[in-house]
C-alpha cells in the first residue's frame, strides 16, 4: 500500500461517513411520531390488540411516506381469560398518505411481519404455528385539529402462499382494526 | 367431506351468477341418491332391528357420522373392516346430504345435526344402554356441538366419542371470507373423480358453507369458554399432521376447550398424514402403505373401545 493509498483511503472514509451522518441526521429528524393502541379482529377468526405506532421523516416525503411497526396479540384479545390460542403478529410497514394538506386521508400500505402462535404442548410442535406475512392494506385516517390525537381504520389481506394444511390454522387472511394514536410530536413542515 | 373450501389441491373454482348445471351423472342430480334413503336397514341399527332382542341390545352401538356435502359411503370401508360380533354400525345420512342440490343447498347444520339425534334417539327408546359416535370432519364439528350444548346431559351419556379429522377451523383461507365473496360465487365446484361425484356434491351452494362456517363458530366458541364431557364418556380425536382441510389446529382448540368430565385432558393422536379424513382410502389415487397404516391403527383403537 502506497503513501498515496493511504492518504485515499484516510481522505474518502471520513467523507462517506460524514456524508452518511448528514444524509440521516436530514432524514430521521421526525416530522411526526404517534404512538397509540390497536384493536384488531380478523373476519372468522380472533380479537388481537396491542401497539402501533407510526412515524414520518422531516426531509424525505414528510407527512406523506409513514414507517411504522404494530404488535398485536390475542393474549389481550379473544385468549384473554378463555381457551383460545395465544398468538401474536409483528408487522413493519410503509404507508403512503393522500390528501396531504387535509385532516382525513385515506391510507395505502404495505406490511410484512412474523406471526407465531403457542400451541403450548409439546406433541402439537409439528403442527403449523408461525409464517411470515404480508399483507396489502388500505384505510382512513382523521386527525383531531384542537387535540393531538389521530383515528385510522384499515383492512388488510395476508397473502398466504402456503399450501392448505401447512400455515397456521388461526392464521386467516382478512382482517379490520381499529388505531387510536397519540401525536408525541408533529414539528412544522419546512 | 369437504373439498375445496374444503377440499384442496385439487380444486377448480367455478365463478357464477347462477345455479350451476347439473346432470344425472352427479350426486347433485335427480338420479343419484344415498343408498341409506332407499334401504335405510342396511344402514341403520334403528331400521334393521325395530323389535331388538336381549341379544341385540346387549351389542354396541356406534353411530357413524360422515362429513359436509359426503355421504354415508365415508364409514363404508370401516363397515367393511369390521367383522367384530360385539359392535354394530349404524351409518347415519346427515339430513339435506345424499339428496340432490336443492334439498342440500335448503339445509341448516341444525338439519344436519338432526339426523344424528333421530337415530340415537331411537337407539335409547329401543333399550340400548351401549352407544359411541364416530364422526368424520364436519360429523366431528356436529359431534362436538352436541357435547357442548348439552345435549348428552338429559340423555344416556356415550360410551365414546371419536372424532376422525374433525373440523373447527379451516385449512383454506377463503372459507372465512365466504360470508363476503359467496353471494358472488353462488356455488364452489369441486375438481373431483367422476366416481367420487357419485357420493359428494361437486356444487357446493355457498349458503351451506355459510352454515358451516356458523357451526363451526359456534363449536369454537363454545371451546373457548370451556366444555366438559358428559359422565362416563371416553373421547378421543384422531387428525392428519397435515390435514388440508380440517386445520389440525383444530385438534389444538379442541384439546384445550374440552376436558374430560372429571377435568383431565382428552386423548389426541395426530397422524402422519397430508389427507382429509385419512380413514376413507376407497377411490383414492395412489395409496401408499402408510395411509393403510393409519386407517388400521384407528379402525383397530375404535373397535378396541367398543367391547
């Protein structure tokens, strides 16, 4: 390695580090974060509840491109003091917000996760308990002008490729829920 | 039993507007019907014994309960099988099955579950004190429904319950929604032999799938708040690992839901196995010696229990 390699080297890491750091810090300023709970049911099948929460960058598509993530489960749904199957979802997503500018918007999104069911015995551990989703996703979203609070309801579709006897049973595709948010912050557009 | 949405890889959806065609040549048709409405005592305890001696009513009894859109030729192999001189057969016809389309498509699963009633109804008012259910699928569904609602509880308690792949949830994931896309469908046909027509439905109306869809809700919602066995009644619940209809999780809610009377936990056994109902091997392609296998070791702990 050459004198000149070297001082390449020590020259060009530095940049594409501060490059990095510059493009991010833009990027991860928040332009919003909610958090709230979700309420789920999905059609035939169990009540699952839990968390969601949802966030926009400042600089890039703020107010418009949300990533969010969501856990629900049915230990605080149907399972709760009753015989159904403890099971659990975990869904990161990215939604796409219309009518920017207004306080209804009607959301398009997209979710991939991890669903695992506790069949709890050990001879049922062959059966089917977890499988990757995805899942397509459309719905509504109002948010409160005098209280930072938000409303969104959607329904969604898990696209199941497995084949019939090799997914989940409780494992169904359509379901509908129900998100009450908390805006934490909402800085002012730039 | 079920194929498409209850059934599943060989499927063939039908989109429709309208009643589908029907021939002579299909269950559906006004020609074929269940051999059990012409001969019912070839079929039924009840019928071919109406005045049963001491001898015969010192015999077990086990009702044999097909599944959805089937016919009593689902319990014809183990008909077959059994030469045991202390048990008898009596092959219960759900009603609105083995008829044609418009009696199927007519029919509740509280029409379904009737037929179970009747004849062990009559069984008890003839003098039998020994009586088991066998059902397959959705039999196993009704089976369950009536353990659930009490029904047993005014009635002689079964000696055994055996449930043959039964069914609580689905394996295929567009029998929830059928409550939503039915309506537009009207129908589902089945990819099936043209043998296998002969003894289930190739259409299946999609309001019988809504009612089963309802008893199959029923059945699990019962199972969620807990369900007991009547006193003295032995259960145990037999499913393919990899049942392509009957969710084997199914056997999950149903080993949770249900305890014995005394509260202990019912037997389950899950076999190796990617069939619906692994007991009925007959028109089916292709057998494999572990599938004869499996319907042996369950027609064999069946007929062990019923001495």
């Amino acid at each position: 390695m050459t004198f000149s390699d070297l001082f390449q080297r020590r020259l060009f890491f530095p940049k594409v580090l501060l490059l990095c750091i510059i493009l991010f810090s833009n990027i991860a300023v928040a332009q919003g974060l909610k958090v709230g709970l979700r309420f789920q049911k999905t059609s035939g099948m169990y009540w699952e509840n839990g968390i969601s929460t949802q966030y926009s960058f400042a600089n890039f598509k703020p107010n418009r491109l949300f990533i969010g993530f969501d856990f629900v489960t049915s230990r605080v749904g149907t399972a709760f003091n009753s015989n159904a199957i403890n099971q659990s979802s975990s869904l990161l997503s990215a939604s796409w917000l219309f009518n920017k500018s207004k306080a209804y918007h009607f959301v398009a999104r997209l979710n991939m996760g991890y669903f695992y069911s506790d069949l709890e015995e050990e001879f049922f551990k062959e059966i089917p308990h977890s499988a990757f989703l995805l899942s397509p996703e459309l719905g509504f979203l109002y948010d409160f002008k005098d209280i930072p609070v938000s409303l969104n309801i959607g329904s969604g579709f898990y696209i199941i490729t497995a084949e019939d006897g090799y997914s989940p049973g409780t494992l169904q595709p359509l379901y509908y829920h129900l998100d009450l948010y908390y805006r934490i912050f909402n800085n002012p557009r730039k | 039993m079920l194929k498409f949405f209850l059934a599943g890889s060989l499927v063939a959806l039908t989109f429709s507007c309208s009643d589908p065609t029907i021939t002579d040549d299909l269950l559906d048709g006004d020609a074929i019907f269940d051999p059990s409405l012409y001969n019912p005592e070839e079929y039924l305890i009840s019928a071919k014994y109406p005045s049963p001696t001491p001898e015969d009513l010192d015999k077990h009894i086990i009702l044999a309960v097909h599944g959805y859109s089937a016919t009593t030729f689902e319990w014809e192999e183990f008909k077959d099988w059994s030469v045991n001189p202390s048990y008898r057969i009596s092959q219960v016809l759900l009603d609105g099955h083995g008829r044609d389309y418009e009696s199927f498509k007519a029919s509740s699963w509280r029409d379904w579950s009737s037929a179970i009633k009747r004849e062990y109804e009559q069984l008890i008012d003839l003098g039998y004190t020994k009586i088991s259910i066998v059902g397959s699928s959705t039999g196993g569904t009704l089976i369950l429904e009536l353990v659930s609602s009490g029904y047993f509880n005014s009635r002689l308690h079964p000696k055994n319950l055996f449930l043959v792949d039964p069914l609580v949830v689905s394996s295929n994931k567009l029998q929830s929604i059928a409550g939503i896309v039915g309506p537009m469908l009207v129908y589902v046909e089945v990819d099936q032999s043209a043998e296998e027509d002969k003894y289930w439905y190739r259409f299946r109306p999609h309001e019988t799938i809504n009612e089963l869809n309802e008893v199959m809700k029923v059945v699990r919602k019962d199972l969620e708040d807990g369900v007991k066995l009547p006193s003295g009644t032995y259960l145990k619940v037999f499913h393919s690992l990899h049942d392509p209809v009957a969710s084997t999780t199914s056997s999950v809610l149903i080993f949770k839901g249900l305890k014995t009377n005394a509260g202990g936990k019912i037997d389950v056994q899950l076999m190796n196995s990617d069939i619906h109902v692994f007991t009925r091997l007959s028109l089916r392609n292709n057998v494999t010696a572990l599938q004869v296998a499996n319907q042996l070791d369950a027609f064999t702990q069946i007929a062990s229990k019923l001495n």
